[in-house]
C-alpha cells in the first residue's frame, strides 16, 4: 500500500496504470489515498521483481523482505493440508514477521552494499521526511 495527500491521487492512479493492477481508494476523511494491491499472484509477479531489481534503503527494505517471506510461507505451503503442530509453527512464524516489521523492528542490521542513494531517493528523503540543520557552534550536520 502507498499512502499519498490525496492532491496526489493522480500519481497513484498512474501507478496502477502504468502496472496494470491494484486499486486506489481514499479514506473516509477524502485527506488520504491510498494505492493497494491485494491479489498475491500480482504481488509475486510485479510488485516483487521491481523491488528485487530496484531495492529500497533503509528499514522499508528489511520489512519488504519480512512481508515477501512471509506471503510465501503463506502461499507456498497449504495450510489445510499441514497437521496442526505444523500448521501453527508457519501461522507462528508469519505472525512473528509481522510482529517484528515497522516501528517493532529491532534488527536494523543492512549490509552497506545494498545502500544506494540517488538523486531520486534524496529528493524524496528531503521532501517527505527529513529536516537538515547545521549547528555552526560544533560545525555539526544532524539528519533527522
């Protein structure tokens, strides 16, 4: 799911264009959109190889990987065929990735060869997130 203003539903709905699937909705307050894919098939076929091929920086990285493992546990095994011991060890191990993704996430370990910051992903840091200041007193740059 990508959530935008929604003064930018145009962008979102231009996504899905350009992808071919996924839906865009905004929420019952009409200040959010949202783009969202919820077929698992679409999500294998394109949604993952764009961000195998192009990945994301930071933790949003860590938690694609934790949300792809655990679609494919879902998806990979069937569940109702699996006796219940080894069918609650996969619900067990899904719940534990989604219990460690997001603001949960204590492992932040990210090799730093996968880091590529480019003009792009700079841009959007500085516009959606981040604040830069200088502290002329210590000549120190902070990041937030």
């Amino acid at each position: 799911m990508i959530g935008l203003h929604v003064d930018d539903r145009p962008l979102l709905e231009w996504i899905s264009t350009i992808l071919g699937t996924g839906i865009v909705i905004n929420n019952k307050e009409n200040t959010v959109s949202y783009f969202i894919i919820t077929d698992t098939e679409r999500l294998k076929t394109i949604l993952f190889p764009i961000f195998d091929n192009f990945p994301l920086n930071t933790t949003k990285h860590l938690d694609y990987l934790s949300f792809k493992e655990a679609l494919e546990l879902a998806y990979h095994v069937n569940l109702s065929s699996l006796d219940n011991k080894n069918r609650t060890e996969i619900i067990d191990k899904i719940v534990d990735l989604k219990n460690k993704m997001n603001n949960k996430r204590t492992n932040f370990y990210i090799n730093n060869n996968h880091i590529r910051i480019t003009p792009y992903w700079l841009l959007g840091l500085i516009e959606g997130e981040a604040s830069f200041q200088l502290y002329r007193k210590e000549l120190f740059i902070k990041f937030k």
